[in-house]
C-alpha cells in the first residue's frame, strides 16, 4: 500500500523585510544575504498573527478539497509554541471546525518535528489505511536584533493531507536516522529568540545529515544516482548548497547544483520557516518542475539539539493535477513590504506575555489572534 502525502497548501504573514533595506541600513554589502546566504526577503508576522493563525489558513485552503471526517489526527509540529501545556493543533481544530472525534497533539524537536510528524501519521495510516491526518508545520523564526541570526528570520506554514494512495508523493519505507546533543541552536523557556552558535549549527547540520544519509544508505544499498532531486531544510538557501557540496565530498560522486536548484524559490522568499522549510522546499519543487513524475525524491530534514533524518519519496504520475502554485504566489505577492524603523519597531513590540491585550486589526488573512483574556489567547475568524 502506497502512503503519504495527498495533498498540501502553505501560508505566511503579513509583513515582509526586503533584505536589501536591512543591508543598507546595517552597512552591509547586499549581496552577502542574496548570494551569501541565498536569502531575499523574510516574512514576518502582525501583532495579530502567530503559528495558529498561518497554519489555519493554510489548513482550511487544503481542506475546501477534501473530506473532513475522514481525519482522525492532528500532529502541529512547532519550535515556537505559543503555550507550554495546551497543543497549537486544539485551537486550530476549534477554528477549523474539525469533527471532535479527533486526536491533536503537539511535537517539538527544533526544526526536525514535521518530520516526525510525517513519519508519525504514515505509521498510522498503516493501521488504519481509511483515516488520514492532518500535519501541521508552522513556525515563527524570530531573532534577536542586530544579531548574526537576524537576516535569516522567517514566519510560514505548511499544511499536508496524510493518507494511502496519495495523488503527490508516495514516502518510501526506511529513514536514515541521526541523534546528537549537540548546543548549536536552544530557546530556554525564559526568552522569546534563540540563542545559536552559527557556525557550529552549521557544522552540526551538516555531520548531523551527512550521518543520517550513511544510516539509510546501508540499510536500503542506497547510492545518490537513485535520488533524482534532493530537498533541504533550509535555514538559509545557501546552507542546501554547502550540504549537497558536502554529500559530493562524502559519497566521491559529483552533485550538481541543478539537483536543488527548484527547491529554493518560495524559501528564498521567506525566511527560515523552521518546522515548515523543508516542505516549503518540496512544494517549490513541484511547483518548478514539470517532469517529477514516477521521479525519487531525496529529503534532508534537520533539526538543531540535534536530530537529522534522511528519508525518500516517490513523486506520483498525475501530481500536476493537484498543485496550486497561484495560491502560494498569492501569499508571497500579498504582503505589505516594512519600512526598516517599522520593522525594528514591530520586532521590539513583540512581547511573549499572557497579561490581558488586545490587537489591532492588521491582518487580511481568515483568522486572526484578537488578543488575551484571562490569560488565554483569543482567536477570531474574519
Ligand atoms: N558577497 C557575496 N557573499 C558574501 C559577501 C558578499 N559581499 N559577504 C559575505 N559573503 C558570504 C560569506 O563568504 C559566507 O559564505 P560561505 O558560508 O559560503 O563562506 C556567507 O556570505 C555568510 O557570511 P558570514 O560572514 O559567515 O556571515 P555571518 O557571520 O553573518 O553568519 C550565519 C552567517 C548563517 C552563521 C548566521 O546568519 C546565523 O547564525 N544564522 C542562523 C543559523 C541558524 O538558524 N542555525 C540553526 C538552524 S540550522
């Protein structure tokens, strides 16, 4: 039996940051962020936006196509909760109208969990091949002003259908699996951004992957020539290339820059999106590449603390008929650019505080966080 992804949508914010703007105003060449980190813009949430408010968007987008009660779980993985206890996936069944029969829960491991997620539900669906679940990656990557981190910012969801005889990718039995603790990127309970050593990240990323790649390797004879493109968690777009280089240097094959060259479109556009990169990475590649039919995929997931999965996937024969690339156009295209002193003054207003507020109205997108009360967080469907 064929299990995986049936269908996805994404959704971003508001607000954008052109990269340019941030290097003029940092004295920096703007071509460290375009061709240094491969990074155009970053996406960047309203006073009245957060995980929920993205991922019910782009959940109810894919959902308008589908049958409800057929979903028995949902698994919202995210490395920028919005509470320690209560799952972000509860709030989203609320707004969405979810039938109550249903299990949500909520998975943490940095960037690596909508992985986890995927895995999970496709494990699930092996038992109960009729069900199929909703996965949920959302993120907010927020980092602290005038830091290393700071161009590599981002805020986006992606939303996937989970079920048997999917119409987009088929994921194949076997992962490659790597656990490491390793301090390259944390957010203790107590702070609102990360703290990250970026070049030890970076080098976590790639041993971390490079290692997971060696486990399912072995375990299913793999060789690079059976992968016919790779996708990438992308923190920055640049961090794809330097492990594809690093892969060529492991394996002794020759990797070619054309193998995730369609993968970074909407990334390059967004911003680290955490949780939710590596599958924006896979809808650009399906959106900008006619000719994946019956095609494996490749997937590099990695998540810093650390924990690294390689797994594959087979595209299926009529997955251009399932794809919408005009609505992730409309998301990119719909958001209102930041002056620099608007961003700054936005980013130092963001406060993670459960004392009573309420938000101005900023947001056109359907649902909306309309503040706290009584120290729970309020959201409305507009
Ligand atoms: N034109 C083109 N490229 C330029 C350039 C210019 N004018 N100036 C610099 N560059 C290149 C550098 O050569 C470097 O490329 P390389 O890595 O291929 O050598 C790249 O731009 C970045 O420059 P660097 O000096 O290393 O940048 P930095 O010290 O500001 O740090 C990160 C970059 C990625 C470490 C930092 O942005 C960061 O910590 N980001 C967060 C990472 C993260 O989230 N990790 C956790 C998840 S994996």
């Amino acid at each position: 039996m064929k299990i995986g992804i049936h269908d996805l949508e994404v959704a971003t914010s508001h607000y954008v940051l052109d990269l340019d703007t941030l290097a003029e105003q940092h004295d920096i060449d703007p071509n460290k962020f375009r061709i240094g980190l491969g990074q155009d813009k970053f996406s960047m949430p309203a006073p009245d936006e957060d995980i929920v408010t993205m991922a019910a968007e782009a959940a109810q987008t894919l959902l308008e196509r589908h049958d409800v009660s057929k979903i028995r779980q949902v698994y919202f993985a995210t490395e920028s909760s919005v509470d320690q206890s209560k799952a972000a996936g509860v709030y989203l069944h609320e707004l969405l109208g979810l039938p109550a029969n249903v299990r949500s829960i909520e998975l943490k491991q940095a960037c690596y969990s909508g992985t986890a997620a995927l895995q999970l539900a496709i494990n699930a669906i092996a038992r109960n091949p009729e069900e199929q679940i909703l996965v949920i990656t959302s993120d907010v990557a927020r980092y602290a002003l005038d830091s290393g981190g700071e161009p590599t910012q981002g805020a986006g969801s992606v939303a996937m259908l989970i079920s048997a005889d999917p119409n987009l990718v088929e994921i194949e039995p076997g992962s490659g699996l790597h656990t490491t603790d390793v301090n390259d990127f944390w957010r203790p309970n107590d702070s609102t951004t990360p703290f990250v050593d970026g070049q030890l990240s970076l080098d976590a990323y790639l041993a971390a992957t490079t290692a997971a790649w060696d486990d399912l390797a072995a375990r299913r004879e793999l060789s690079v020539d059976d992968i016919h493109r790779f996708l990438h968690h992308q923190p920055f777009t640049k961090m794809a290339r330097k492990q594809l280089a690093a892969m060529a240097e492991h394996t002794g094959c020759e990797l070619s820059d054309d193998l995730i060259e369609e993968s970074m479109s909407y990334n390059r556009a967004l911003g680290n999106t955490y949780t939710a990169s590596l599958y924006f990475a896979l809808t650009a590649q399906l959106h900008n590449n006619a000719e994946l039919a019956g095609k494996r995929l490749g997937f590099f997931s990695y998540g810093s603390g650390a924990v690294a999965e390689f797994f594959t996937g087979v595209v299926q024969d009529n997955y251009r008929d399932h794809i919408y690339p005009q609505n992730v156009a409309k998301q990119l295209d719909n958001r209102v650019e930041l002056t620099y002193d608007e961003y700054r003054e936005l980013h130092e207003s963001f406060a993670a505080t459960s004392e009573t507020f309420t938000t101005s109205k900023t947001t056109n997108a359907p649902f909306r966080l309309s503040g706290v009360t009584e120290r729970q967080r309020r959201y409305e469907a507009q």
